[in-house]
C-alpha cells in the first residue's frame, strides 16, 4: 500500500506539473490568436498592408533614379517581392509587442469594443484617412527640407559642429 501511495503522490505531482506548465501554453496561443483578431477587427492589418504599398514605393524611387528605363515585367515582378509571406512575417513580429503591453482581458474587451458599427466605420475609412494624412506628411516633408530657412539652419549646424573637417573625404566628392 505504501507503494502504491507514493506512486499516487507522484502522478498527481506529474499532473499538477503538467497542468501548470501547459496551461500558458494554452493561453499564450489563445491570447495570440485574439491579437490576430484585433489587429483585424482594430483595422490595423490594413494599416499594415499600406505600409507594405509605402514600403514599395519607397524602394520603386530608388530602383529609378539610376534606372529611369524599366520595363513593365520587372515592375510585374517587384510588385511580387513583399507578399503573403512576408507579411505574415511582419504580423508574427508584431503579435509579441502586443503580448507583452496588453493582458488577455484588454485584447478581449478591445475586440469587443472594435466590433461595434461605430469601429467599423472608423475601421473602414482608417486606411483612406491614412494615406491622404501619410502624402500630405510627405508633401510637407518634401517642402520643409527644400526651404531656404530649413538649409540655412542645416548649413548652421553643418558649420557649427565643422562635419566638413570631420568628413574631408566625403566633401571631396561634392
């Protein structure tokens, strides 16, 4: 009988292990599909997929400022380059930062809220707003950096910490 007491001992031990031990595993997996399903239902995949459209447009510029003939195919296959894959990639790298700022309970309760008619618009009209917000950032950008004031300023700071003699070879070349 003793024997048989300890070998109940430790399968109950084994069991509370084990129980312990795989249940976060349970979780982690649940808590990261439900960040899938907010990062869906929040709108912030497609939030995604216009920085992947950034992202390609950004490289486009500079695969034609050397290259200013490119034929159609090769644009065929750039546009391939970011696909499918590599945004999974990209949404596996996020689903940590998540996991690590938000309990279980706020990625639900943000679900919830998300999936109102209120955040479905919002979800909807997100990306648009985005974009027009993202070209007009970019068109300021462009101007700010082009004007005269701004140059001044850099040229100020270029002389005040004298980069040109900390870089001679680099000013050689202009």
């Amino acid at each position: 009988m003793e024997l048989s007491n300890k070998v109940k001992i430790i399968i109950v031990g084994l069991f509370i292990f084990l129980g312990v031990s795989i249940s976060p595993a349970f979780s982690a997996t649940e808590k990261q599909d439900d960040i899938r399903k907010l990062l869906k239902v929040s709108g912030i995949l497609d939030q995604l997929s216009y920085m992947q459209d950034s992202l390609m447009n950004n490289v486009s510029m500079m695969v034609t400022g050397p290259f200013p003939k490119v034929p159609d195919a090769f644009w065929s296959e750039f546009n391939q380059l970011v696909g499918k894959k590599q945004m999974e990639d990209l949404i596996e790298r996020v689903i940590p930062v998540y996991e690590k700022h938000m309990s279980p309970e706020t990625v639900k309760k943000l679900i919830a809220m998300f999936e109102t008619p209120f955040w479905n618009e919002w979800k909807d009209k997100m990306p648009q707003i985005s974009r027009e917000a993202g070209l007009i950032g970019s068109e300021w950008g462009r101007e700010y950096t082009q004007s005269k004031a701004f140059n001044e300023k850099l040229e100020g700071l270029v002389k005040k910490y004298e980069l040109e003699k900390l870089n001679p070879a680099s000013t050689k070349k202009n």
